[in-house]
C-alpha cells in the first residue's frame, strides 16, 4: 500500500510516498480502508521534529474516514463495510497518510451518514479537542461567557459551535476577513486580533480556550472571572502563577482518543447544530502541498488528504 513517511525531520519536503506491507489487525483491532485523511498542525509540528514522536522513520497522521475491511477478533462494534471515522493511537504513531490503517475499535465511530468521508476525515483530531476542553473539562452551561480565539480555524470553527450549541455567549476572534465566518457558525461577537487586543474589548468570562496557546494567553487572566477556567494549548508556569493569584484555574489541553467523544459529536452533525468546513482537499501524493498550506496559518476550516474512491468498486493499490 502506499503510505507517506519520513526518515529525517525537516520542512515538508521531507515527506515521501513509499510503499509498505498493509497492516493486519490484532484481537480487538480493525483494519481501515482510508478514503480520507485530516491533516491537522501537530503533523507539521512533528514533522518538523516539535512534536511528540520523535522516533525515525515515521508515519503521519491521526484523523481518518474510511470503511472497515477486516475486523479482528473480539470486535463487535464494527463489521466489513460499515463507514468509520476517529484519530487512532494518539500521540502514538497512527500513520493515517496512508491507504490502510488498523486501529482499536473503540478508538472509532460509525461515520454520520449525512457526512462525506471528506468532511468526516476534518472531524476526529479537531472536534475532539473541542468536544474534551469544552464539554469534559469546562461543562460549559447555558448563558455562560466564552471565548474562543482562532475562531476560524479548524479547532476554533468547531469549538464556536459547541459552544453554542450548549446555550453559551460566544466570542471569538479572526481576521476581519473571516467575521463572516465566525458569525455564521453561531458567534454572537468576533473580535480582530490584529488591530484589537481582546482583553482590552471583552470582560467577565467563564471560560477562555485557546488553541494557539503562548505567552498572550496571560493578557486573558485579566477578563475571567474568579473561578473561571483559562484553557490553552500550551502554558508557562508564569501563567498558572499569575491564575492561581487571580483564582482561575488553567488546564493544558491535549487531545486523546475517544470513541464516545465521536459519537456525540456524530450526534451533533445529524442533528445539523454541527458541520465541519473543508477549506482545502489534495490527494495523498500532495501531503507536502498540503503542510505548506496550513503552515501559513490562514486556514479557514480543515485541510484534507484524498486517499481512494469509497466506493467497493474501486481499485486499491
């Protein structure tokens, strides 16, 4: 099977299309025909040797849409054929850049019916993130006041909606190109980054969660209220110092797997308070295209690989 790899880190020329044995499942395992693949910014950061992995060569990828082929024994949540979506193994190595991949079932979920594979494929590692920050971590409630930044991203555009979806105010900020956007996915406020520093526009919020993570996080201490919850990516100690003084509590977020997340989020999309926006679809032989995209940092949405046709007739290599 075809498969993209690297031997050395480096900027995404590194990436190479090899050819690999097709994994076989285990006990509790299923092996995944891969129609698409969500690319998402922990792939560049660990291709280029900041993320996680750090072990040569490697596979990339986490998030995948595809169709069970073979399922191993013990598994009984899942048959050949049924159409699966979720981000196997991470931070552990999942190699969904790839035409196969075997995974735990319980790492999956059934695709939504009403989703394409493409659409699918932008969920898992994204929606997840949400899904974990603002619902197991934050229990955000009705009438609360949230902000998200980077509204417009891949996390951010999926974050805005659950928080709406469960009755929030929600703030978020974008590019004023991207206001639009923002406010058609349910924000009741945008704010531009670029020319406003948020924490001089908004105050007395519940729950701050920011994907980007840094130093500026801290600027957001000021505007939560006392018993308030900062969510970033990454955090300083200064920042969990200057929290404890003001007596918001800081949670780092890191994604996990999980495949009753999965399925409330499938939930969500059926019940259409949920949708995921590609901004960009290459095939797999362009992965390198696809990290230089999104390594611009301009995405509006999810970027996505292209793997195989889905349907059973098709060739698979």
């Amino acid at each position: 099977m075809r498969a993209v790899h690297l031997d050395r880190f480096g900027e995404a020329d590194v990436l190479r299309l090899v050819e690999v044995p097709r994994p076989v499942p285990m006990g509790t395992e299923i092996l995944v025909r891969v129609v698409a693949a969500g690319v998402n910014p922990v792939d560049w950061y660990t291709r280029a040797g900041d993320g996680l992995l750090h072990s040569l060569p490697m596979s990339l990828g986490w998030d995948l849409s595809g169709i069970v082929e073979e399922v191993g024994l013990g598994v009984t949540r899942f048959a050949v054929g049924d159409e699966v979506f979720g981000m196997p193994w991470f931070p552990r190595e999942a190699g969904a850049y790839a035409e196969y991949v075997v995974a735990p079932s319980r790492q999956l979920a059934r695709k939504p019916a009403t989703m394409s594979h493409v659409e699918a494929a932008g969920l898992p590692l994204a929606g997840l993130t949400a899904w974990q920050v603002l619902v197991d971590n934050a229990d955000v409630r009705p009438n609360q006041r949230v902000l998200i930044t980077a509204a417009a991203g891949g996390v951010g555009h999926l974050a805005v909606q659950i928080a709406k979806a469960r009755g929030a105010y929600v703030i978020g900020t974008a590019r004023e190109a991207k206001h639009d956007f923002v406010r058609s996915l349910g924000a009741d406020e945008v704010i531009d980054y670029t020319r406003t520093n948020p924490a001089n526009v908004v105050d007395d919020l519940d729950v701050v969660f920011d994907p980007v993570g840094g130093p500026h996080a801290e600027d957001l201490l000021s505007v939560i209220k006392p018993g308030g919850l900062l969510l970033p990516f990454t955090a300083e100690q200064p920042i969990f110092d200057a929290a404890a003084a003001r007596g918001v509590r800081v949670v780092e977020v890191l994604v996990e797997p999980d495949g009753h997340g999965l399925e409330s989020l499938a939930r969500m999309v059926e019940f259409g308070t949920l949708r995921v926006v590609v901004d960009k679809t290459l095939p797999l032989e362009a992965a390198a295209a696809a990290h230089l995209y999104g390594e611009r940092g301009r995405t509006r949405g999810k970027i996505v690989l292209t793997i195989v046709d889905p349907s059973p007739t098709s060739a698979v290599v």
